[in-house]
C-alpha cells in the first residue's frame, strides 16, 4: 500500500472496506513510539490518520487512509484532516492521541464530533501547570511555591515575597520550552525573549529531578519505575546531553512509591499512563525529601516508550492507547525487574542541519555500552521539529544495576562525536565530554 503524500496532503491506503468502526489516530512520530497495529484491528476498524510528512512513513500499511498536515499541534489543519476523514468514513468512534503536544487537540476535535473521550475540560489538571498544581496543593502533595505569572509585576512581587531565584515556564509547555531562570529582578527582560503566553511561576528547587513513569489503574499502582535525569531537560535544550538511568535503591523506592500512589490518586482517579516529575533531596536525618514538578497524562517521551517495551516488555503506549479507546488497561508487573536508561544528544548546531561524521568507539564490554542506537546517516538531515525524537542521536542501556548503566551512559557521552554542517555551511564538532 502507497504511503506517498499527493499534493494535496492526502495519502490513500486499501484498507477501507472493515465493518468495526471508525477511529482517527493523531500521529507525529517518525520511529515505532506506538504500535497502532497492535492496539486497534486495522482489519475490522477503519482507522485513519491525521500525520506529518516526517512521520507518514511510520503510519501502519492497514490504515483506511491518511491525512498529513503541517503540524499535529494545529488544530485549523488537523480540523481540516478530520472533516474530509469524517466525510469518508464517518463519524469516529475514538480519536487517539499518545503524544503531549496532541492532547489538547484531540480534546476539541472529540468536542466538536461528540465523539467519546477525554475533554478538554477533563484534560486541563494536566495540560495546564497552574490547575495541575492547585490539584495536588489541595490534596497535601509537597512541591515548590507557585503562582499565576501574568506578567513581571507578578512574578517580581512573587520573588519579593519568596526569594530568587524562581523560574518562570509556560502553563501548557512541553519538553521544557520556554522555562527560563531568574536570578534577580535584572533577569525579568528575559521573559520577553519568547512571544507572550499564560505562564506560572515557582520557587526554584536545586534538587536533582527524577522522572517516575507507570500505570495508575484507578485503585492502586500498576507497574512503575522511578529514574534520576543525568542532566536537565532545560540543559538539553541549551545544548547539553540529556540522560535517565533507573532507580534500583529500596530505600528510595519505597517513599517514592507511595508519594506517586498519591499523586496519581489526586490527579486522575480513574485509570491513566503518566510520567511524573519530582525533586528528590534529603532530610537532615537523611531520609528522602520529595517534591512535586509535574505531570504528563501520557507516555514518558525520550526513550521511555523503547526501553520499557524492550527492557521490562511492558508497552506503556499501548495502555495509553487503551485508556483513550474506553478500554481498562492490564499491564503485567514483573516480579524482577532489570534496569534500563537512555541517553540522547543534541545536534552541535540549530537544526535543520546535515550530518557529517559520526563516531563511538567501541566499548571494552557489551554491557558498557548503549544496547541500541539510533544515529542519522552521514548526509541526512536532522529537522527543526522539537522534542526529543529527531535529536542528534539517542541511545538505550540496559544493566545489573543503576550504577551500571550510569557508567554506560556517562561512557557513550564522553566518548561520542557527531558532526554536522549548519545551513550557513560552517563545519562544527559535538563532543560530550564538555
């Protein structure tokens, strides 16, 4: 089956004759994040696809049609998609959308077809940051002091009142755009860097952040990991390696288990996949202090989705998968669990930018290195896209124990060297070990 794109963004596929119903699928990932195939029969549903052109390619070969847009986050051209989708093959009965910066679109789109699913009303404790951290303030959940930030009159007044430094993001960011760090009132000019949007601000938390990724099934935990960031997000988007390695210290595990149970309770009591954020510090008696950041109702991105599938065979998205599709997700919960991390590396220069050499030694032992990797050609062009998928390379560890895979991770990032050709031709090395 064709998955070219017609010049009018459209691509047809064979798969039109099933008799189940019809369900659209909002789709933006080039590589398998999300096994479609696997979670709806492509045989007996028509699913179709509103996509990129980037990802159109990753679109499964039985889907009834697709539709590419420019982008999956604008609602005016996926609105579009849809009413020519709805047009064909009816009004859907779902519509699926597994990655963050999908969500909200999907919730008007199920607003404007009345179709069933989570609204946008229903979504908003965990798309806007502001509703999301009053939720888990009423319910007793520790975290930082925040408040609405309008302006710079009420992040100063903030600051006056709890201290600097705090940081300023936007309510509805991903993939930590648009955080930014205050240090002083000499710093509020850097807020208008960055066109004008809803923002909340936070006293700033120096300790290290963690990333808690699972099932809540409505009663109790499903299966969970706690992982500790080897660097920040914000250091990934200013340049910096950005790697996790999972937690495997009882001690920890324990209060961090029931901290999520919480958490998760007070976000969405009914079942939901998420990825949590928390700061992870230590008490004067050297017991765990942990704090709210945020929460995603989704899939982890990065390399979440590949290292759980590969490590723990467990598929997170197809769960996510279920919660949207009005099904009750089941996940085992291994009795042993191994211990996986990933790494991902920025592009040396501003996307779009071509590939010019790349280089990892091999290591002394299998297992101190990346067991995947997913490295562009020498020649291909990282796009200017955003996230975390299409970076300048990323890799998945697996090991005995958390400090294994650090020392993987911390090994392939001193070690790897990409370089790339910026648009306006100069030739720039990437080395890890800055």
């Amino acid at each position: 089956m064709s998955k070219h794109s017609e010049h009018g963004g459209h691509s047809e596929h064979d798969g039109r004759s099933g008799n189940g119903g019809h369900i659209i699928v909002i789709h933006r990932w080039r590589d398998r994040h999300a096994h479609y195939e696997e979670y709806v029969d492509h045989r007996t549903h028509r699913v179709t696809y509103v996509t990129t052109e980037l990802a159109l390619d990753s679109v499964p070969g039985g889907a009834a049609a697709a539709r590419t847009v420019p982008a999956t986050d604008d609602l005016d051209a996926v609105w579009r998609a849809v009413t020519e989708l709805r047009t064909h093959f009816g009004v859907p009965e779902r519509v699926v959308a597994l990655n963050e910066g999908d969500l909200d679109t999907a919730a008007v789109i199920r607003e404007r077809l009345g179709c069933a699913g989570q609204t946008s009303a229903a979504l908003a404790r965990f798309r806007d940051k502001l509703t999301m951290n009053q939720v888990t303030a009423d319910a007793g959940i520790p975290a930082p002091v925040f408040a609405d930030a309008p302006d710079e009159a009420a992040v100063l007044a903030f600051a006056e009142r709890h201290g600097w430094p705090v940081v300023v993001k936007p309510r509805r960011g991903t993939a930590s755009r648009g955080v930014v760090r205050l240090d002083s009132e000499a710093d509020l000019p850097l807020l208008r860097t960055s066109p004008p949007e809803p923002r909340l601000v936070q006293q700033f938390c120096a300790n290290p952040i963690f990333h808690i990724d699972g099932l809540w099934t409505g009663e109790e935990l499903g299966p969970w990991r706690a992982s500790r960031y080897v660097n920040t997000c914000v250091d990934f988007t200013q340049g910096e390696a950005l790697g996790s390695v999972e937690v495997d210290d009882p001690e920890l595990l324990r209060p961090m288990a029931e901290f999520t149970s919480r958490l998760a309770r007070a976000l969405g009591p009914e079942p939901w996949v998420f990825h949590l954020e928390a700061f992870v510090g230590a008490y004067a008696d050297g017991s765990p202090s942990i704090q709210f950041l945020e929460a995603g109702y989704r899939v982890g991105g990065a390399e979440i989705p590949f290292v759980w599938r590969e490590v723990h065979g467990i598929d997170l998205a197809g769960a996510a998968a279920d919660v949207q599709l009005g099904r009750r997700p089941e996940l085992p919960v291994p009795d042993v669990w191994r211990t996986g991390g990933w790494l991902l590396v920025p592009s040396p220069v501003p996307a779009p930018c071509r590939v010019t050499a790349w280089e990892l030694p091999e290591p002394p032992t299998s297992d101190e290195g990346p067991y995947a990797l997913v490295v562009p050609t020498v020649g291909q062009v990282v796009p200017r896209v955003g996230g975390y998928e299409h970076v300048g390379a990323r890799f998945r560890f697996l090991g005995e124990s958390s400090g294994d895979v650090e020392k993987a991770i911390l090994r392939t990032a001193a070690q790897f060297r990409l370089e790339c050709v910026p648009e306006r031709g100069a030739r720039v090395a990437c080395g890890l070990d800055r």
